[in-house]
C-alpha cells in the first residue's frame, strides 16, 4: 500500500478521500493551515502537518508540502482545492519522484477558465446560458441594455490571479441594473473580467467523472436538493440519480477536448421549465459532497490511485441511487440564512417555498437511504472538531 499526502485537511473532500484511502490500507497523510481540522481528527489519519495557506502562500506552502513528501518517503499527492492544487502545478518540478494524478497548470487553468468552457461546451453540443463579460468596471454601462433580469455575476475563474496573491471571487445575483451597478464596483480590479450570466432557475446536477488514458474509469450523478447560500452554491443535502441520458458521453468528450485526466465534476442547471440541462462550469478536482459518490458505490479517491499506481481496476459506472447525504452543520446554516432574510434578500428565484417549508424540511431528520456527511459513529472526531469550529463561528 502507498504513502499518500493529502492537502486541506479543512475541507469535507479531504475527509471522504482520508476515510476512502485509509480504509483501503494506505497510510494517509494529511496537512491543513492550523493543527486541528476535521479531516486531520479521523482515525483514517496516520499522522498529520501544519503549512501556510496555499491561497496567501502558495511558494511556502509549496516548500512545506515538499518537505512532508521527502521526510514522509509520499508516493502520491493529493491536492483538494484550487489554491493547493495551482499552486503545487505551477511548481510540479520540485515533486520529483511523487506522482500528482493531475494534468499540468495550463489545462487546470483552461479548465476553469469559466468563458473558455462554455464557448467550446457549445461546440460539442451542451445548451449554456446567455452572458456578456466585461473587462473592467467602465465596460458595463455598453452592455446593461442587452441583459435580461436577474443575472448572475460570475468571475471567469473562481480564483483571481493579481499582484497581492490569488483571491476567492464569490458569484452574486442581481434583480436590477441599480443592484448590477452595485454588485460589479465592489469586486476588487482583480476579480475582473467577469461574466453577467442568464440566469436559470432549476435544480442542481452533478455528473462526476474519473477519465485516465483514454478509458472511461467511473462515473456518478447527483441533484442537489438544498444549497448553501440558498441561491446556490455547494450541496447541503443531495441524491444519487441514475445518469442523465448522454451526458457522461457529452461529459466526457468535452472534458478529452480540453486535454483532461482524472477527476473531475461537470456541473449544471436543469431548467425548470424546459427541462433542458444547462452547462455552468467544470471543476476539476475532487468535489465536497464526494461522500455521497462513495456511499453509493463508486470510490473515486480509491479508483484515482489504483489507476495513477499503473493498475487496471474494473470501471465503475453503476452505483445505487435514491442515496441521500447531509452535511449538518452546512443544512444549518441554510436554514439559518432562510430565517433571517426574505426571499429577494436571498436572490431566490420566484415561486421558492418559503420560511415555514423550509423549517418542516429541515426537521425530517431521516429518512430511509440518508447519510450523515461528517458524523459516522465509527469515527466521531471529525464532527466533534468541525462542531467546535461552527460553534467558534470559524
């Protein structure tokens, strides 16, 4: 069995792929920004580092992450976010010898250059929603007329890329030109150019893929059910769905053309009216309700190393569907964004059921087929430590 490193040990993802791979027989390591973290606290964990933030410090991250791997004799890397995985990318050469199951910066780049993927997911087929970029600030007044309300207010990459560092860029919803005005000037200069985007009203639909050499290695579906913001964002609680009809082949064939190997999660929106599935953006990295995919029989962080130690496992692409997985303290907070704004505080669409529904949703506690995300009785830390950090309001 490998050595294998993983990176963000404050992220959900990190503690699917460390209960995954240590469950497997790999002794898993795991590094975060402080010494506790919900994923450093499972027993899965064989031992567990501090390093600088990969977002503010990507060279010392870099350098400490390098460290781990000589000190630790790592086989594998496995970065989690954006900013780790970037950052370690764009300084592969100093892994010499650990293998990184990722392509090179150019195409995580390409990839999540939000633009980019929509002008040639329209090539290969996918229906995308309307939207006008804008450079700068100034551009914005040229294009106001044109657009249809609301809009969502997207980067063109979800991390910006300036002098200061790389920054996290939140998408914003706006019901008028006014509100437009006022959501675009309060994104630093770096955040920009930003796509105005249709925006289309629908439940979320994920379609996870692992690609490797050519081969279709496994495959996953799910629907969100609610998010956090409530307008949307990540899973709160979510489902396994049996695969829409030809969009693991439309995946798949979109994510070849843009050069890319391993794991990755094609996310869109099906219109409510329509039913049409529209494309919104790729994320290629492993995704934070990874759990739900695992639970329902396809073991993404176990398939990713099989394949990237040069073994041949059987493709997995059935799973059980109707699976459901809740993240608590992720549900709790979408409750309590539901309670204490109104419905056009929170962008929702409209038609959204409102306070009283949400409160009756929130309190069907179980049912058949539901998972807990984070609590699993057979390794209670991680939601011991993630509820002491919810409570410090961290």
């Amino acid at each position: 069995m490998a050595t294998i490193l993983v990176t963000d040990g404050e992220q959900r993802a990190a503690l699917a792929v460390a209960r995954s791979l240590g469950a497997g027989g790999h002794r898993v390591l795991m590094v975060a920004t402080r010494d506790r973290s919900i994923a450093g606290s499972s027993r899965r964990v064989a031992a567990k580092f501090t390093a600088p933030d990969p977002l503010t410090s990507p060279e010392t991250f870099v350098d400490c992450v390098v460290e781990i791997c000589r000190s630790e004799s790592v086989e594998l890397l496995l970065p989690i976010t954006d900013a780790s995985l970037l950052a370690i990318q764009d300084r592969a050469k100093k892994f010499a010898g650990v293998t990184i199951p990722w392509p090179g910066a150019e195409i995580i780049r390409r990839v999540a250059e939000k633009a980019v993927v929509l002008d040639l997911a329209r090539e290969v087929g996918f229906a995308t929603p309307r939207q006008y970029p804008i450079a700068a600030q100034a551009d914005l007044e040229s294009v106001i007329a044109q657009l249809q309300f609301p809009v969502v207010v997207k980067p063109v990459r979800s991390l910006a890329e300036g002098r200061n560092g790389r920054n996290k860029v939140v998408v914003a919803h706006a019901a008028s030109p006014e509100v437009l005005r006022r959501v675009t000037g309060s994104y630093p200069q770096s955040a920009f150019p930003l796509l105005l985007q249709q925006r289309i009203v629908g439940p979320g639909i994920g379609v996870f893929l692992l690609l490797w050499n050519g081969r279709m290695i496994a495959r996953f579906a799910h629907r969100r059910i609610r998010e956090k913001p409530p307008s949307g964002g990540v899973s709160v609680y979510c489902e396994s769905i049996s695969m829409p009809p030809g969009l693991d082949a439309s995946s798949r064939q979109l994510l070849e053309r843009l050069g890319w190997k391993g794991v990755a999660m094609v996310e869109f929106k099906l219109d409510q009216e329509s039913g049409t599935p529209y494309l919104m953006e790729i994320n290629g990295r492993f995704w934070g309700s990874l759990q739900l995919a695992v639970d329902a029989g396809v073991d993404f962080p176990r398939l990713l190393v099989a394949v990237a130690r040069g073994e041949n496992p059987t493709p997995v692409l059935e799973y059980r569907t109707g699976v459901r997985s809740r993240w608590w303290w992720g549900d709790v907070d979408h409750l309590v964004a539901r309670l204490r704004k109104s419905n056009d505080e929170l962008a929702l669409p409209p038609g959204s059921p409102g306070r009283f529904r949400a409160i009756l949703d929130f309190l069907t506690l179980w049912r058949p087929a539901d998972r807990n995300e984070v609590l699993r009785w057979d390794d209670l830390r991680p939601f011991l430590q993630e509820t002491h950090d919810w409570l410090r309001g961290r």
